[in-house]
C-alpha cells in the first residue's frame, strides 16, 4: 500500500470519528468521504479494499440500487481471491448485512464470520465486524465492552475500538472499576481526541489519587482530569505524580 493510499484511509477514518464525535456535520462528512473515497479507489483502482468503502458510503446514502451493483462486483471478485483476503470477505459479508432487513440473514453472516476469526485469529478487524452482527451482544453494554478489551489484549489498536469503548464508558462509567493497560490507552485516547466527561473525570480521579507509582501517562490521565474538573486535590495529586518522576 502506498503512502498516498495510508494517508487517505487515515482520513476516511478520522472524518467518521469527527462526524461521530459531532464535530462535523453528517452532511459534510458524506460529503468530504466521498471526495476521499474517490481519491482511494483512483489510487488503488485494482484494489477491493476502496470498493467496500465506497459501497459502504453508498448505504449511509441509502443509495441502495447503486450500492447492488458495487457488491456485486466486489462478490466476483472475492470469489476468486477470498482466500487470499479474509478481511475483505469478512467486511463484504457486513455490508451486505446493512443492505437487508432479515434477522435470520444476519446470524448466518455471524456464524461465517466466526469461522473466518477462528481461522485468522490474528486479523483484528474480523473480530470488529463481528462486534457489530454479533445479536448476542446486542442491549449487553459490559459485554461489549469486556469483547472490546479482548480485541485489545489481541493486537487492535484501532481509533475506531477506542471511540466504541468511549461511547460505552461514558453511559457506564462504573465499568472503570478495573484498570488495566486498555483502560489507560483508552483514558489517553479520549483525553487527547474524544474528550472526556465530567462522569468519567470524576470517578478516575479518585483512582488515579490513589497511585503510589509513577509513569508518564498517568501524568497525562490525571492533567485531563484537572482539566475537566479541577481541583485543589487534583492540582496537588499531580505535583506529587510529577515528583515522584
């Protein structure tokens, strides 16, 4: 994959987390995907990877006939190299899930993906699609979360996964009462680009008050907390933080 092709699926992704974070309206990201999108598919126009994001551009669009086609193409192709891209097969079988309305279509789409993740344990991104057709984790917030840090513990280092793990944590915060190496990347993630709010702030200060050991990011955790809520305490929990490094 060129640099050019990097840079734009880096841009694709951030633009979903800006619309997502309502930082951007929905209008403007279709709008500003679609240029990027197109971009990709010119740059990689023998590569399957921009047709399914093009094709998944089209469903948001609800542009439901076009979007047929597409996958139509992108099933002959995969007929013939879906052994050698799972991952695409994996994200072709999602898309055609968002283009039906028929449970019964969307378990057995499940049950493939699993044996696709079964059979590549190390593609990550099987795993996310199927945090999305999965009907048993549906309504089951602390599962999803707990799918989510397994998908971590694997290898993912996705934006994407720490925007989800965001989205959950901030309707429950109390899932905080663990803190292990995802939870601090996920901290730094919504301190650094999501944002943080007063719910999460509050509970994780009064953890983060409680370390007796120093590494830098929790430097960082606890100085994102200030700035949400700041707080003599807080002021004076960071002090000794930096002292203690």
């Amino acid at each position: 994959m060129s640099k050019v092709s990097t840079r734009l699926q880096a841009k694709v992704t951030k633009l979903y987390m800006d619309m997502r974070l309502k930082r951007i309206s929905k209008l403007n990201w279709m709008m500003e995907s679609e240029k990027a999108v197109d971009a990709l598919r010119q740059v990689e126009h023998a590569d399957i990877i921009p047709e399914l994001f093009y094709a998944h551009l089209l469903i948001t669009k609800e542009a439901y006939e076009a979007v047929e086609e597409v996958l139509e193409e992108a099933a002959e192709w995969l007929r013939a190299n879906s052994h050698k891209a799972p991952a695409c097969h994996a994200y072709y079988l999602y898309l055609t899930t968002l283009t039906k309305d028929d449970e019964a279509y969307d378990e057995r789409v499940t049950v493939k993906l699993k044996e696709l993740s079964l059979k590549n344990p190390e593609l990550w991104q099987i795993q996310w699609l199927l945090f999305y057709t999965d009907r048993s984790l549906a309504g089951k917030p602390l599962e999803q979360y707990h799918y989510l840090k397994r998908m971590f513990l694997k290898g993912c280092r996705s934006p994407l996964m720490y925007l989800e793990a965001r989205a959950l944590l901030e309707r429950n915060p109390t899932f905080l009462y663990e803190f292990s190496e995802f939870e601090v990347q996920l901290m730094v993630f919504m301190i650094r680009q999501a944002g943080m709010s007063n719910r999460v702030s509050d509970i994780l200060a009064d953890y983060m008050l409680n370390r007796t050991d120093y590494r830098y990011l929790y430097l960082v955790i606890m100085c994102g907390c200030y700035e949400v809520t700041p707080s003599k305490r807080m002021l004076e929990g960071i002090c000794r933080m930096m002292v203690l490094g």
